[in-house]
C-alpha cells in the first residue's frame, strides 16, 4: 500500500464511511472467503512477486486491539500497516471478522488499512469476503478496486467490466462523479481510471472509451484530472481525442490546472477553444490561479469584464487569501459591489474570526447595517473561539434579519450555556430581540437547537433559505461564491 497516500487516503474514508459503519448494528456475519473460481487472474504479476509470507499473529506479536492502545494516531495506522502487511489472505480474512469488536472510528480505520493491504496481494479473496459482509460490504469495495487497480489496473478494470454490478452503488454518497471526493465519492470505473492515469495515462484512456453513459464521461475525467497535474501538455494531447461534453468537461480541467501553473499559457490555452467554451474556461482557470496564488489572482480582477462573473471571481479569491490573510480579504470583500459581498463575507468571516477573533470583530465594526453585516455578525458568531460570551450575545441581537437574529442568539446561547448556564438563560429571557417563545425554545435548548441544525425552525425572509444553519447557513460549511 501507497504510505505517502495513506494518511490523507485513510482521512477521507473515515469521513465518507463514517455514518455508515457506525449506523451499523450487531455483528458481521461474514466468513473467511471461499476458494471460488474467479474468471480472471488474481493478478498481472507471477504468483513469486505477488506470494505474502504468512506470518502469524502471535508470531509478529501484538493485534490490532494492542496497537490502537498506543499513543499517536500515525504510530498507530503505520503500526497497523506494518502488522496488515506481514499476513497472509488468510490471515487477514481473520482479522477482519474481529473488527466489529474494535471501537469507532479505530475500526474505521483498520477497515481501510486492512482491505487496501489486503486487495494489493489478493483482490479476488478481498472481493469474495465483502460479498459476505452485509451492507457494510458495499462501502469496502472502493477501497478494495482502489487499491488493487493502483498495483494492478487491467485487471481490476476486466473484473470490473465482468462484474458491474457489484459495483453499481458505488459514487452515490457524496463526491462529484469522477473528479473528487475520494474512495467512497467516485464510481468504480473513475477509481480504476485515476489510478490507471498514474501509470500509463494512454492506456486508460483507451479502456474508458469502451465505457457508457456517465461511467465513460466519469472516467475519462478522472485520467485527464490526474494527467494535468502533472504533466499539462499530456492532458490536452488526450483531450483532443475526446468528443462532446466529455471533451469540454476535460478542457475545463485542464484550464484549471494551468491556471494554478502558468496563467499566460492558460489563457493561450483558453484562446483556441470554442467560443462557447471560453467563459466557462476562464473561471476554472481563475479558479485554479485563486488557489495557488490569491495575491496573482486579485491583480486580474480587473480583467473580468462581465459582472457577474467578476462577482463570483472576487468571492473565490477572497475565500482564498482569508485563509492566510483574512484581514486583506475582508477589505478586499467591502471594497467590492455589494451584490459580491454576501457568500465573499461569509467564507472570509469564517477563517478571519478563527485566525483572530478580535481584529474580525474591530473589522466588523466598520460595518453599516445591512446584510453584508447580518451574514459578518452571524458567521463570527459561530465561528469565533472567544470566551466572552456576553460580548457576542449582544453582538447577536443587532442583526436585522429576524431570521438569521434569532439562528444567531440561539447559537450564541448555546455556547455560553456550556460554561454558565445561568447566565446564558438570564440573558435570553431579558432579551428585547425575541419573542417569548423563542426565549422558552433557546432556554429550553433541545428543540431550538435540532430545528437549526435540521434546516426547519425560523427562516429570515433570505438567511434561513440559504444554508438552514445557525445564521443563514453561517453555521455550516461557508459556500464559496459559486464554485
């Protein structure tokens, strides 16, 4: 298994597959694999490079219990590598019947570790247990196809062109298709794809043109979003054997990632594609330009002609360079039209009051009334770590959308009952900017609370349609302008 990859790798499955496996009840019924025939080879190495030396577990010592009690989450997953590695398919079909027994997310984790090691040497056993797994079994078969088409992509790609449905849930629960979102996001073809790119970027290209529908447009995405990392001018050769919206798909992508890389060449790029191709280019590429160099970025501003799209531009750099100089962006935003201030605030507000609480609230105060700072106060006050819980109760109260007013008091209660209790129902109850039954659900907490976070609960005439989270969606992940 890739252990540059792990870490990062291990952190997106425990996000994507965390509800599932911890939804799970009872015990997996599953067993060690049987010794069904398969229709392909386990592999394209000889059986010598791809035999394991089976070792057993008192052998090695220790198990997978006595190493999630030592101390340092990366001790433990290379510790879980090293002790996944040295056992045999057997072996491991054995220690995936224990993991039931592991608590979360530890067995989260030695899921991962465990099937990517174990789908390396023998896919084909891998692939049998998860079949005996229940439910659970569909979520560990990305980890499975991803790990065995990263040693051994034909063949993972013949298994899955033999078995497609096993693999037809797959890339429904979360991700965008075949560009992102790890493991769990993406489809069974754009897995094999990416990691096919890795390796002979013509080749899989060639198999993901014997694809249909989407998983064809899918996986010709994935190869072209890893080459063009990489190497740019290999991307656009594949591109241009594309057709349709595939084709426009992987210029997009490709303008992006010059854009991050040389935005001369990019625009050149940009320059000979269709005319109908070119505004949606130009914002990839600014975005791709946005997230490397936010200071770059800010200077071609003023190249954008059209407003909307400057608008959505000066959002996605802002949201950019808050996250190294939230003070610059939050002037960068109030310098900006007002109709490009609202999402632009909340993504910056968002990093300024958690990098400094006290410089966002002073810029703050700069402010008029109006929405731009209804969504400012609303964001800092569930973003900022500060302490001072009055401060942001009364903060809370001057926001004019009732809406987002009332979302934002809740939230601000919230945490100041954490701490005092006593205070934090005493300032409700003496609040003039709600009504008395507001006061009751806010000191009451439960309902008041499970009403914000549901999305249900007091809508502002704007703030509440827009995230459904504590102010006007300042409580979730900030949208970024139209990205």
């Amino acid at each position: 298994m890739n252990q540059k990859l792990l870490f990062p790798v291990v952190t997106l499955a425990l996000g994507a597959a965390g509800g599932f496996f911890v939804g799970k009840g009872g015990k997996s019924e599953v067993t060690a694999a049987g010794t069904e025939t398969a229709s392909i080879s386990r592999s394209s190495r000889s059986p010598s490079e791809m035999k394991v030396e089976s070792r057993s577990s008192s052998s090695r010592g220790g198990s997978a219990s006595e190493i999630f009690k030592m101390p340092g989450q990366t001790q433990r997953m290379q510790a879980l590598l090293d002790y996944y590695s040295g056992l045999s398919p057997e072996q491991l079909a054995e220690e995936a019947k224990k993991l039931d027994s592991i608590d979360m997310p530890e067995r989260i984790m030695a899921s991962y570790i465990l099937f990517g090691k174990w789908a390396e040497t023998d896919p084909m056993s891998a692939m049998a247990f998860s079949d005996k797994m229940g439910f659970t079994g569909m979520f560990v078969k990305p980890t499975i196809m991803q790990s065995w088409a990263s040693v051994d992509p034909t063949n993972a790609a013949k298994y899955y062109s033999e078995n497609p449905g096993q693999f037809a849930m797959m890339g429904m629960f979360g991700g965008r298709g075949g560009s992102g979102g790890g493991p769990m996001g993406n489809g069974a073809a754009s897995i094999i794809a990416g990691e096919w790119a890795s390796q002979d970027p013509t080749a899989a290209m060639a198999w993901a043109k014997t694809l249909n529908g989407s998983e064809k447009g899918n996986a010709m995405s994935s190869i072209v979003s890893k080459v063009s990392q990489t190497d740019p001018d290999k991307a656009i050769a594949l591109a241009a054997t594309m057709e349709g919206e595939e084709k426009t798909r992987a210029n997009r992508q490709i303008a992006e990632s010059l854009g991050s890389k040389d935005w001369d060449k990019a625009q050149q790029f940009i320059a000979g594609l269709p005319t109908e191709e070119q505004d949606d280019a130009r914002r990839r590429a600014f975005d791709g330009l946005a997230k490397e160099n936010p200071q770059k970025a800010i200077e071609q501003l003023s190249s954008f002609t059209d407003p909307e799209q400057k608008n959505r531009a000066t959002a996605t750099v802002a949201e950019e360079l808050s996250k190294e100089n939230p003070g610059q962006a939050f002037e960068l935003v109030i310098s900006s039209p007002e109709e490009a201030q609202g999402d632009a605030m909340r993504s910056v507000m968002m990093n300024y009051a958690r990098q400094d609480s006290s410089a966002a609230l002073a810029s703050i105060e700069k402010l008029p009334e109006g929405e731009t700072r209804d969504r400012a106060v609303g964001t800092y006050v569930f973003a900022t770590p500060s302490t001072n819980y009055a401060e942001t109760f009364t903060l809370a109260e001057s926001i004019k959308d009732e809406g987002d007013r009332q979302r934002a008091i809740g939230v601000s209660a919230a945490k100041w009952m954490t701490t005092d209790p006593d205070a934090a129902k005493a300032a409700v109850q003496q609040s003039t900017a709600l009504s008395d039954d507001v006061k009751k659900r806010i000191s009451e907490g439960g309902d008041f609370m499970r009403s914000m976070r549901d999305g249900g609960g007091f809508r502002g005439n704007r703030g509440g349609g827009e995230g459904g989270g504590a102010a006007g969606g300042a409580g979730g992940a900030p949208a970024a302008g139209g990205q």
